[in-house]
C-alpha cells in the first residue's frame, strides 16, 4: 500500500497522454478506482490501472489505444 503510485485524474490522464473524454469512456466501462468513503475523491493506483488497460485489450503506443 506504501508504495504504490497513487494519482488523481489529473495526474492520471498526464501519465497515460490521453483526454479527459477517453478516461471518462474507461471510467463508465470498468476502470478501477478507491475512494476512503463514498463521498470522498476518487484516486486510481497506477499499476492497477496500467493492469486493467491490458485486460480490455488496450495496447499503448504514444497514447492508450483499443
């Protein structure tokens, strides 16, 4: 848990060179996320979400692709 890359949505977009309209799509379509409660912010674990891009089939080149 301490080590992991925790990101906002910001953050997250930035690492992975794609829009907000593309992460909005994975958002609605599975990508993980935590939230401490439910009302609080969400944050995204890198390698959760680097692990969950390859399960549905996205390939990266300069940006995530399907």
């Amino acid at each position: 848990m301490f080590n992991e890359e925790i990101l906002n949505r910001k953050q997250l977009c930035e690492k992975l060179n794609i829009s907000s309209a593309l992460f909005y799509k994975m958002l609605q379509n599975g990508l993980p996320y935590r939230q401490l409660d439910e009302h609080s912010r969400k944050y995204y674990v890198f390698d959760e979400v680097e692990t969950w891009l390859i399960n549905n089939g996205f390939k990266k080149k300069t940006t995530w692709q399907q």
